[in-house]
C-alpha cells in the first residue's frame, strides 16, 4: 500500500511517498482503508522532532485523523463490521500511521461516521474535535449560561470549540484576527475579540480554554478553570482558580457525542485546503504558517 513515510526529523521535505506492507488487523482491531486523514499542528511538530516524536520510531508514518470505510474485522469485534463508515483517532500519542491507503487499530478507537458528512470533512473531526470535547465537557462539565472564552477560536480545534461550547448553552467569546470575526460569528460566538489589539477585558469568565499558550488567566473568575491546550499550564497563575493541562485520548463515546450534535446541525465542520496524500508535505508547510481557518486534509 501507500503510506507517507520518513526517515529523520526535519522540514516538510522528509516525508516522502512510498510503498509499505498492508497491516492486518488482530484480535479485537479493525482494518479501515482510509478514505481522508486529517492534518494537526502535532503531525508536524512531530515531524520535525517536536510534538510527540520521543514516542516514535523510524520509518515513521504520520497522522492520526481518520474517516474511511472497514474492510476486515479481527476476532472479537462487535461494534463494527465490513462496509461500515468510520472516522476516528486511533493510537493517540503512539503512532496510527493515518497517512497511508489502510490502517488497523482497536475497534473502539472508531465510531460510525456522522450521516451527511464526506469522508474529508469527517476526516477533519477526531482529534480537533474530541479536543474541544474533552476539554469542554470532560475536564470542564460546561453548563448553560456559563462564558468561556476560547483562543484561537478560528483554527482547528478552536472552531469546533466555540461550536461545542454554543451547544452546552454556554457564552462564547473568541479571540481571533479581524477578518475571522465574521466566520467565528456564522459558527455562534457571542463576542469576538481582536487579540492584536489587545486582550479580552472581562474578568468573569467560567472558563478560559488556551489553545496558543500564555494567555492571561485574568478574565477567569475566582473558582474558575484555566485550560491549557496542548502545553499546558507552564508558568504561575491565580491561586483562587483552577488549572488543568490536557491531553487528547482515543475516545469512542467522545465520538459518538460529536457526531450526534453534527447530525442535529450543532457542529460544523470547516475545511480550509485539501491536498492529495502525496503532496503531504505540501499541507503541512500550509499549515506551519499559522493561518489556516478550520482545518486541513489528505485525499488519500
């Protein structure tokens, strides 16, 4: 099969296309052919020696967003069967190696995909979306009427956070550049702030959800939570309210609740470039630039 494959840490320029064994699925597992494999800030800090590189080994096969279609089923699976839509985040950190024509994983690392969505925009969901899932329901247990305010709301994991945190019944506030204001307001924000021009100026936020790094846990209430993602929290903040790192896991019922609210029209899925599975490296100098909108995809 095809996979995107490297052999050392560097720029875009080492992942290159080439030809490795199909896998077989083992008991419990699923072999998916990948239809679409979504591209995240980690592959490519990974890819240059960052991210989650000291948990990998060489040759290395990046990704792990997935959507396609189960082609073999391992002993003891239940949930899943031959011709089955998925998407899912196999593996996370451990490499799932998505940036390839199959993959084999758990079967509970995949739930059905959400009806109405193509395999690229599916593709664009699992770790960005679980993420802001985790984050907002999980670690945060948001309730209605309560503000949070998200950073870099327009990208990938910040769109689907505002998008999940409208759903909770939750007072969204986003920061973003200017010209992103009118796309974060299409997705429900209540407030977008121009971080260019300074920081949002409230001080009763219930929850502050970081996704750049170094925001100012000043518009957390006292008792509220301060989220950093994907760093965590790395410097002193507040004592009167509380902090949590995170880390996104492998998560089925997360799954099923993203594609639930995408089937109620909740949750929407903005793509902003596709590109083939050989021009890899191609999406990820894309996406090292820091102003993509949404998210970006593998046709694979």
């Amino acid at each position: 099969m095809r996979a995107i494959t490297q052999n050392e840490f560097g720029g875009p320029g080492v992942l290159t296309l080439t030809d490795v064994p199909k896998p077989t699925p083992l008991p419990t597992e699923v072999l998916v052919k990948v239809h679409a494999a979504g591209v995240n800030p980690v592959d490519w800090k990974t890819r240059a020696g960052g991210g989650m590189a000291g948990l990998q080994t060489f040759p290395l096969v990046l990704g792990w967003d997935v959507s396609g279609v189960v082609e073999e089923v391992g002993f003891g699976v239940t949930t899943l069967e031959p011709g089955d839509e998925v998407f899912g985040m196999p593996w996370f950190p451990r490499a799932a190696g998505a940036y390839a024509e199959y993959v084999t994983a758990p079967s509970r690392h995949f739930a059905k995909k959400p009806e109405g969505l193509s395999h690229v925009e599916a593709a664009a969901l699992p770790l960005a979306a679980l993420t802001a899932w985790q984050v907002l329901v999980d670690t945060a247990d948001v309730r209605p009427g309560q503000k949070v305010l998200v950073t870099a709301a327009a990208g990938g994991v910040g769109h689907f956070a505002v998008q999940i945190a409208k759903a909770l019944g939750a007072h969204v506030i986003g920061t973003a550049r200017e010209p992103k204001h009118a796309f974060l307001a299409g997705l429900g924000a209540d407030e977008v702030v121009d971080y260019t021009k300074g920081d949002y100026e409230g001080t009763d936020v219930d929850v502050l959800v970081d996704l750049v790094g170094g925001a100012s846990p000043d518009p957390v209430r006292p008792g509220g939570l301060f989220v950093g993602v994907p760093s965590g929290v790395d410097r002193p903040v507040r004592d009167d309210i509380r902090t949590s790192p995170i880390l996104v896991e492998p998560d089925r019922a997360g799954l099923e609740g993203i594609a639930a609210l995408v089937e109620r029209g909740e949750l929407r899925v903005h793509v902003d470039a596709t590109f083939p599975l050989a021009d890899a490296g191609q999406a990820h100098a894309l996406g090292e630039q820091g102003r993509t909108q949404g998210k970006i995809v593998l046709e694979v």
